[in-house]
C-alpha cells in the first residue's frame, strides 16, 4: 500500500523538476524576464557572442535584432561586413540591406542593389523592389520608376505592389492614369470568390479607400 501512494507521489515531483525546475528551464525564463526589463539585453548579449565568436551567422542574427528596433545603421554596417566572398552575390543579403538602406534613406544604395538584383527571381515582385521603385522616385529618376512599378503590376497577383504603383502615380501627378489603375483593381476584387476576398481583405479595403480619396481628386 505504501509503493501504491508514494509512487504516483515521487513521479509527480520527477516531472516538475523536468519540465519546470529543470536547469535549463530555469535558465530561459531568466533570459526572458532580462530581455523583458533590461533595455538592449538582447543586443548586448549578441554583441557578446560576436566578440567572442566573429561568425558570419553570429553577425547575421546581431543585424537582424538591431534591424528589428530600428538601428539602421548598425543593421547596416554588419550586412556590409557579410557582403564579401562567398556571400558577396547573396540576393537575400542583398534584399536585407536594400530594406535597411531604405529605411534609413539612403536611396543612392538602394538603388545600387537594386539594380544589381534587377534580374533576380526573388526580387522580382518583393517589397525590397518596391522600395528600389520609390527610391528612384526620390533621386528624380520618375520614368525609371514607373518602369519598375510597372514590371510588379501583374493581373490577378501582387496587390500591395500594385496598389503602391497606385499612390507613386498619385505623387507623380499621374492621377487618371491612378484612377485608371485603381479601376482595374475593383474590377479584379470583383471577380474573387468569398474566400479571396477574405484573405485580401486589408488591400481590399486599402483599395476601396483609395479610390474613394482619388474620386475627391
């Protein structure tokens, strides 16, 4: 009777240390709670492993975390430092410090990787080439973005795209060839079916909205 009742006892206890008292467990809920309070606790710690260990993945994850809370320029000088030998022709590394360089507007860089990436699949129809689009925008470059803009605007495909073409038209004092584009646009949502238009809702919206503003125009 006694293995009976302690037994079950004895398991409960193993299972509590494993699962929640365990060294390791306790380790990262003490890392969460100092990523929660301490300010730049996850950067410092990166920071760290890359003075210790000056890997290419080590300064990938630090650019990533500063990227995430808007250090640019840090996020940017470490994407450079990667941007040499086997990964000098990296089209995501690239597409990485297009975003940032857009970001912290510095449109002449931008516009260098983008043209380096301009027959790259996966810059084909990303956000990164939209920036490159509005980067050339903002040097003046207005028909080379256009052309860009252009090269996104599929039927039926790449809404967020094609409604940023939208708005560069607004801003280019295109705005018939805008309205224009935006009818194209409502006669697309009107063909999908329920479920593409609930998983479009946002653009949907986004477009309606627009339309609706460029009607005033």
């Amino acid at each position: 009777m006694f293995l009976i009742f302690i037994l079950p006892f004895v398991g409960s206890l193993i299972y509590l240390y494993v699962h929640f008292y365990s060294k390791k467990n306790i380790t990262r809920v003490a890392e969460g709670v100092k990523g929660t309070f301490v300010k730049n606790y996850t950067i410092n710690k990166l920071e760290k492993e890359l003075e210790f260990s000056n890997t290419f993945a080590n300064k990938m994850e630090l650019a990533e975390e500063h990227s995430r809370v808007g250090n640019f320029d840090r996020a940017i000088e470490l994407y450079e430092s990667c941007n040499t030998g086997l990964h000098s022709d990296d089209p995501g590394l690239a597409m990485k410090l297009i975003k940032n360089q857009y970001l912290n507007e510095n449109h002449e860089e931008v516009v260098k990787y983008g043209r380096q990436l301009s027959k790259v699949k996966e810059f084909a129809h990303s956000n990164e080439k939209r920036a490159y689009a509005w980067s050339l925008f903002r040097l003046g470059k207005t028909d080379e973005s256009q052309g860009v803009f252009e090269e996104m605007d599929l039927q039926f495909a790449n809404y967020q795209n094609r409604l940023e073409y939208v708005y560069f038209l607004e801003e280019a004092n295109k705005v018939d060839q805008a309205k224009e584009k935006l009818d194209t646009l409502l006669r697309e949502v009107d063909t999908m079916d329920s479920y593409e238009k609930g998983i479009n809702k946002a653009i949907i919206r986004e477009i309606k909205n627009q339309y609706n503003h460029l009607k005033k125009a």
